[in-house]
C-alpha cells in the first residue's frame, strides 16, 4: 500500500481553522476533552459527506456493525476504516479543514489520519450509546488526539453525544461491549469500572450542544461520552474522523481491537509512531 501524499498547504483552508477552533476553543478543549465548533464544513462538504454516508449505508463494508436490538422500532448502524474506497469520506478529510482544525486543538505539530466511522441511527432508534470513553478500545497510547463528531442531519439537544467535563483527564475507565457489557478487551478488574454518571448527572458538568449540518464535536479520546436513542420524525447520519499528534504511539493489543487493523503489530513494534501507510500524514510543522 502507497501512502497517499500529504495534502497541499492552502491558506484558505488555514485561516478557517484557525476561525473555528479560536485561541479560547483550544483553551476549552484543553479544559474539557469536548468542544463545539460551529460551521467547520461548508455546505458543498456536507453535501460531499452526505453522499458518502449514504454510499456507505447502501453497502457496508465487513467491518459494519448493528448496534441496535431486533425489537428495536429504527435501527442503528456503524461501520469503520472506509476512507480508501469511499471517495466522498476521502474528499472531506483530505479536502477540508479538519486536519488543520485537529492540529491547532491538539497543539500538534503533525496530525495523521488515525481512521474514520459511520454511525447512523434511523427514526425511531430507541437504542442509547452508553456511556464510554474511546481511547480504550483503541491500539494507540499518547494524549495528543482529537475525533470529530460530524453529523449532516439536524440534531436536537436531546439527541446529541453528551460529554462528562474534564474526563479525558483519566484515569483510563474498563472498556465493555455496548449491548452485554462484557470485558472483552482488558481483563476484569485490570481498570476502574465506570461510575454511574446518570445517576449522578446534578453533580456533574455535562456538555452537549444541538447541531445543524456543518457544525462538529471535537473531543479528546478519553473523554467520558454517550448519546440516547432519536426521535421518530429524524434521522441522525454521522460522520466521525479521528486524528492523532506528535505523542501518538502504536499499542498493539493481545486482543481484537474496534476497530481492528490486522497484521500491523507486525508491522508496526509497540511504541512506535503510527507511521504506516494507513495513518497517513496529513499535517507537518504546524504553527
């Protein structure tokens, strides 16, 4: 596999990044683990992006996953690590301001692609998104991270990913499968269990913002999420794009990550930049 070449600098492309993710933005991200930015894709990229998940949910890939029961009225979907066939999903993370958006919150001076996911949820989808933090699932150390949340439907309040503030701080939380919460990643009592955050919401800083098509979430991957289920008159078609910084290091695991890069800690020793042609250097020398 040929890595792709890096996307050209475009001033353009800069000073919108710059706009969306001000100097007070990345003190909030620094703050939080969690951010909205308001108008980070253009219409025309929405429109890009639009296409791209419907291509994806027409014919997903291997990797897809249903995460809804089969009593559920609507119907969840996710699937992961598209962005080599999918034109559209590739137009936007190479074509957009993301990568630049992603070094300015991170404080990196490189950014890499790390991979993309599509999560849909279709009218009436009852199913939640428990609470969670991503890092955990995932085969990489370092805290220089950012995914961003991108739907192109409109999401009301009550519908959108929720943040608990300033848990990408750590500790590190045991990662659970989302229907039967089992340890299928560290071993039983190898992490802390995650609290019980509904039951403690007063005590909390909980952060989630309603968004219409263009608007994004950028959040730290320890960050503690979760998202509930849609109304019956919407759907909520996301897209979400995940980069990595200067201190990103390979953290090859015993077990099947999710996603899953098979072969790669052949490839890649533990500890190691996540230089590979799947994680292609989007930014370098940033300011």
């Amino acid at each position: 596999m040929s890595p792709l070449p890096r996307p050209a600098p475009d001033p353009r492309r800069s000073a919108h990044a710059f706009r969306v993710a001000d100097d007070a933005t990345v003190e909030a991200f620094a703050r939080d683990g969690a951010v909205c930015l308001r108008g980070l894709l253009t219409p025309e990229e929405v429109d890009t992006l639009r296409h791209g998940i419907d291509a994806n949910l027409a014919a997903p890939s291997p990797r897809a996953i249903v995460a809804s029961r089969p009593d559920d009225p609507g119907f969840f979907i996710e699937d992961f690590c598209n962005w080599q066939g999918n034109r559209d999903y590739r137009r936007v993370i190479f074509e957009s301001a993301l990568a630049e958006t992603a070094a300015r919150l991170m404080r990196s001076r490189s950014v890499r692609l790390y991979h993309d996911h599509m999560l849909t949820k279709e009218p009436g989808t009852r199913q939640p998104t428990p609470w969670h933090q991503d890092q955990p699932y995932y085969n990489v150390d370092g805290r220089q991270n950012v995914s961003f949340w991108i739907p192109v439907d409109p999401v009301r309040r009550h519908s959108t990913l929720e943040f608990v503030a300033g848990t990408h701080l750590g500790p590190w939380l045991m990662p659970r499968t989302f229907m039967t919460n089992e340890a299928r990643w560290f071993p039983e009592g190898s992490l802390a269990e995650l609290p019980d955050i509904d039951a403690t919401r007063a005590s909390r800083s909980i952060l989630g913002w309603a968004l219409e098509p263009g608007d994004a979430i950028a959040f730290q991957m320890l960050a503690l999420h979760a998202s509930a289920g849609v109304d019956g008159d919407r759907r909520r078609r996301v897209f979400s794009v995940r980069f990595l910084g200067d201190d990103a290091r390979h953290a090859p695991r015993s077990w099947k990550t999710s996603p899953d890069f098979p072969g790669l800690a052949d490839q890649l020793p533990a500890g190691a930049v996540m230089d590979h042609p799947l994680f292609p250097l989007m930014v370098e020398h940033a300011p």
